[in-house]
C-alpha cells in the first residue's frame, strides 16, 4: 500500500478519500487554490500544497503545479475525484511519465471512452444496443442540422468530451437547433477544452440507470450492480438510489454482463461506471441503450456502498496498488435500499439558479461516517466539503454536501431520507433542501414512476410552495425574541422583561416581511401573564419554552411545534418539521419597506458575461434573452423583464459581474 498520495480535487470527494486514507495509515497532500485556503479539504489532509488562483483553469486543471506538488511532498501516486482532472487522459500519461501512480483506468481506456463518440463505435462494434444518432467527427453545423432532421425531434445534442449533464441540451424543433447548437458547444469548450458535440433521438419518458464495474491489473473484472439516477435537473443528478426500482433479477444480470464487457473491450483496471438510457416497455420490462462510460468514481457511489457494505475508495487504493478485487462476482452481495440526496447551492424556484455566500449555519442530523460496522446504521451518512463558517462561492460546482440513507425497504429508505432533509438546517445561501422534500414526497417519486422528466413533469408539486404558514414562522420569531428577554433577566423585579404591569396587560408589535409582503404579530401578556398572539387576522393562546441550542417548544392555538429559530441581523429563519421559512424582523423605528428599482437588469449571481443577445436600440419583450452568463460551471440566460428599450450595455463579453451588478439598462413601456 502506499504511504503518501496527492489528491487532485477539492470539497467534499477530497474530504471522502482522505478519510479512507487516514483509516488504511496513508497520509495525505490536498491541493488548494486561492478561493480554497481555508477550506475543509485542506484542514482534512496532513499537507497541503498552493497551486493558483481561483478560476480551475488557473489551479485544479493545472496539472504540472500538481505534478510539482506530489514531488516536492513525496506522494507515491495521485487520486483524482472526479471531475477536473480525473477523465483527461492526457493527465494520466503525465502522472506515469512522472513516476506516480494515477489511481484510475489507464490513459487508453480514458482515452477510448473519453469521447461519447468513440466510445459509441466501439460498444457497436462489441454488439452493445446504441441509441439512434449520429457520432461522427464532421461537426459542421449543417451536417449537424440535417442528420438532426434525419435521426427526427426531439433530439439531444451531447459535448462527445462530457460528462456531469454540461454541455447537453433538449431540442424539439428544427428552428432551434442552431442556437440550442451553439450553446451547447460554447458549453463544451468552457468545461472540457472540446466542443465536439453528437447527436441522438431522444428516448421519451427515459430513465437512467448505470452499472458501477471494479476491474483489476490481474485480468480481474466485476460489477456491483446498479444505481437508478432518473431524478435530474437540467441534466444533473439529483437524488440517486439502488438497487433501481422494478428491475428484474434477469435485466440486472444482463446489463452487468454487458458493463463488464465493456471495460473488459478497453483493459479498464479501476473504479467505472458504464451508464444507460432506458425505457420502459409496454409489459414492462425495461430496455436499456449503451450511452456512455465514465472512467472515475461516481459522486453517488456511497448508494453502492451503502448496499453492498464496501468501501470502494479502499478498492480504489488496492488496485492502484496492484493488489487484486478483495470479492468475486459470486461473493458481492445486494442488501436493502440506499438513496442519495444532493444538497446544492441553488434556488430550485429560479430554475436552479446556483447561490453563492457564507454558511451562517450548517446544522446536520445525527449521522455516521461510511466507515460504519455492520449491521448498518439507520442514521444517514453525510460527505461533505463545507463546515459552518465557511463560504461558497461562484468558482466550482455548487453541491454542498450528499446525505446518504439506507433501510430495508426503498419505502423504509425514503421515511428515512424525508427525516434526514427535516434536521438538516442550512442558512446563509439559498439551498434545495425543501425541495428534495417535495420531491421525495411526491406521489411519482414514492412509487417509483420514474424518469429523467420527472421535476418537470411534477412541476405543479414541487415549485412555488409556501414552505411554512405565517402563523408558524411568527410563532418561531416570538419564541426566540421570549428566550433572549428570559436570557437577559435578572434578579430582582425591576429588571424583568417579560412584560409585566402593575395594572392591565402589556401588548408587543413584532413588523415582518416575508416573500417581499409585510405582516404585523402582535403578541399580548395579560395581568394573569397568559401570552395571546394575533397574526393574519386571528388571535391565538400561545406559549414557549426554549430547549436550548436555538431550539424552542412552541405551542400556538393547540398545536404543539418544536422550531429551530436562527437569526443575522433582521434575517430570521425558521425550522419546523414540516418546513422551514425566511423572514424579516423590521424594526419600524429604522426601516421603511423598500419598493423595487425599475428599469434595470441585473445579475443574479456573480459571473462571466458569455453573450449579449441586444444591443443598445434595439427594441425587446418581455421574457426575451438578452444576455447569457456562465457561473459555476454552468450557462444562464438572463430575460427582459418587461417590454422596452435597451439603453445602455453596462459590461462586455468576457467582464466578470458581481451578485446584483446591472448588466443593462431598459427604457420605456415600463
């Protein structure tokens, strides 16, 4: 085994392979760059190594400065997490040309299925059944436009060099074909330096199910059977789980086989995963088409380890270390169900719009690491790259952290995971958490009707929900504001604050805005001390008590809720079992509600402007894409808000725009 590595990549996979390391005795380097000094991946490795500013492309796809740093710390071989580097074959030959073990497939095989169309040629060269499409070199946009028209909408247009749902993009008509085209491609080569692209028929209602593949320097190849990830947005993951729901013993045997096969056709040796679009039939058995290789280890595998009971970043170590599979393929086992959350920096009500800022609070359930003994645990697992304290910004890849649950049944599993998003409390960026819930509650999702359309197809379910009534979030507010009076209290009578005269009650106004609207609370003690609180037009009996750790029992009208209440500044957020709410306390004496500025177009995030899609004069509609900006690694169209004029381009392409920078002025038709 060895006794250092290097491991190329950062947030919460660094975290993941550093804790194994540390369990098998194998120190560590982490690699960081200006953006990450700090970071929780460094603090989770014994070294860490400088190399570069923020932009990846001036540090983590810098591969001679991390090359620099496995020699000058001594690292025996570098693991590369996934994504950055971890699929550039180019950088696999330099690790071996360098005297350091990559640990991953070698460069031939990244090389082979590197490229969506290669690889497509050689599995229907092996007899492996194709999606219809054209993967040929020539990507001259007519021939693009034609063969789209030939293959006939809907189509999917691919980056051949991609991977992680960027660079892809749906067109159901042949008029949008060259702008989705160019989007597409200009996505490609700002992720992948390539922006080849391939193009297939669009499998309707298709579903998402790849086989993880192990395979060995001794000739050795398994799998560890499947992983269902339908559930996606915007072509990413979103939740994912095995064993894939309504597979057969059969299907699952068959396209095991035809995963090992596939490495085998390319002498994979490592951690792999062999993706396919399925369909399901009209008797309902499944047929799955080959749609590509991924030659790394997957962000979900921990739903592999959570049914089989291994570690497979210790599978990864062994094998680099030509040490052959720890099991057979008789000897893996498939016990119950595991699911995986991906809790991101976004707004899902904005279309998934990343959000950038400092986790104020990062408060997780009860949970246990992967290195958990058998029997397993019923408490989640969490990988994570961020801590409390720390800051996400507009750099990299907006997940947070993954929650991982397991049961015996998928139904045990999803009461599980429903339990683990309710105590998982993050405040400071705007997360998906409520909506992993609702999508975890939704009838489609509880019964396994699945498909990669299954966000847009719930839509009515899922977006634009009131995530917690006014009456509980103000009850929330109250409790907390009781519980730092009763903080403050002294001894003797003169310095109570709970409101106490001498004749008659005392009555308290508590101004709030939540969603941009403003409310009144108003909470009245009578002489007896009982506590009235009156909110959207109905007074209630209402009662606290804090638990402590900004917890609180809170009974209002009845019911009985315990909340967890944090507070920066006059931003409250509120957390009940049954959701979780943002609010204002205004303070009446200092504020007054602000009317929104008309007129301008500002950036919802910090990033790049790409493309401006007007120019000064030109008249617009509402609705209408006047600018694309990249941030995170992903393209957003920005849209006029109303009907007007531009007046003015405030940025050019190329300039870097800060959170709420205007890039635009409208004029007219206000």
């Amino acid at each position: 085994m060895f006794k250092k590595i290097l491991i190329a990549n950062r947030g919460e996979i660094a975290c993941r392979v550093a804790a194994t390391a540390r369990r098998l005795g194998v120190r560590t380097v982490a690699v960081y760059s200006d953006a990450d000094a700090d970071a929780r991946h460094v603090r989770a490795c014994d070294e860490a190594v400088h190399i570069g500013a923020a932009p990846p492309r001036e540090s983590y796809l810098q591969w001679q400065r991390i090359l620099d740093a496995a020699r000058v710390t001594g690292a025996q071989a570098v693991h590369p997490g996934y994504g950055f580097l971890s699929e550039n074959a180019d950088f696999a030959q330099a690790c071996a040309d360098a005297g350091l073990v990559f640990i991953g497939p070698p460069a031939g095989a990244i090389r082979a299925m590197g490229s969506k169309a290669a690889a497509k040629t050689l599995m229907e060269k092996a007899g492996v059944p194709l999606v219809p499409g054209y993967h040929g070199r020539d990507n001259d946009a007519a021939l693009l436009a034609r063969e789209a028209a030939r293959i006939g909408y809907p189509v999917l247009i691919k980056a051949s060099a991609g991977g992680g749902g960027k660079g892809m993009r749906r067109v159901d008509k042949a008029e949008d074909f060259a702008a989705s085209l160019a989007s597409c491609q200009r996505e490609a080569q700002a992720s992948f330096g390539d922006d080849h692209v391939l193009v297939e028929r669009y499998v309707l209602r298709p579903r998402h199910i790849e086989i993880q593949v192990f395979a060995d320097s001794l000739g050795h190849c398994i799998h560890l059977n499947e992983r269902d990830c339908s559930v996606q947005r915007r072509h990413q993951k979103v939740l994912e789980e095995s064993p894939a729901p309504g597979l057969t013993e059969a299907r699952r045997a068959e396209l095991g086989a035809a995963a090992v096969a596939a490495a085998r056709a390319v002498g994979y040796v490592g951690a792999g995963t062999v993706e396919f679009v399925a369909e399901e039939l009209d008797d309902g058995d499944i047929r799955a088409y080959f749609m590509e290789m991924n030659t790394r280890l997957q962000v979900e595998h921990p739903v592999t380890e959570a049914v089989t009971g291994l570690d497979l970043v210790e599978w990864q170590l062994r094998v680099a270390a030509g040490q052959p599979l720890p099991l057979t393929q008789a000897q893996v086992a498939l016990r119950g169900h595991a699911i995986e959350a991906r809790l991101c920096a976004e707004s899902p009500d904005a279309n998934f719009l990343p959000a950038t800022g400092t986790l104020h609070v990062a408060r997780w359930p009860a949970h246990v690491s992967f290195e958990r003994s058998d029997p397993i645990d019923f408490k989640p697992r969490i990988d994570r790259g961020f801590d409390e304290g720390d800051t996400i910004g507009p750099h990299y890849d907006s997940m947070i952290a993954k929650l991982i649950v397991h049961g015996d049944t998928r139904a045990q599993a999803l009461a599980r995971l429903d339990a683990a998003l309710a105590a998982t409390h993050i405040v400071g960026v705007s997360t998906n958490v409520a909506f992993l819930r609702r999508v975890v509650a939704s009838a489609a999702f509880a019964t396994a009707d699945l498909d990669t359309a299954l966000i847009e197809r719930e839509r009515a379910a899922l977006f634009d929900h009131a995530p917690l009534p006014l009456e509980c979030a103000a009850a929330g507010v109250v409790a907390r504001e009781l519980a730092l009076e009763a903080a403050l209290q002294g001894d003797d009578p003169w310095s109570r604050r709970d409101g106490w005269r001498l004749f008659g009650g005392a009555t308290r106004r508590f101004d709030l805005e939540l969603a941009g609207a403003p409310h009144r609370a108003t909470l009245h003690r009578g002489h007896d001390g009982a506590l009235t609180l009156a909110v959207a037009g109905q007074s209630m009996p209402f009662s606290s008590r804090t638990l402590g750790n900004d917890r609180h029992d809170v009974q209002l009208a009845g019911q009985r809720w315990t909340l967890a209440v944090y507070a920066q500044g006059e931003r409250i957020t509120v957390f009940a079992p049954h959701g979780s709410q943002a609010l204002h306390e205004i303070d009446p004496l200092a504020h007054a509600f602000e009317a929104a500025v008309a007129g301008s177009l500002t950036a919802p995030m910090p990033g790049k402007v790409v493309a401006f899609l007007a120019q000064a004069g030109d008249q617009v509609k509402a609705g209408q894409a006047l600018a694309v900006m990249e941030a995170m690694k992903m393209e957003h169209t920005i849209a006029a808000p109303r009907d007007g004029t531009v007046a003015e381009l405030l940025y050019a392409v190329g300039d870097q725009v800060a959170e709420g920078g205007e890039l635009l002025r409208l004029e007219g038709a206000a």
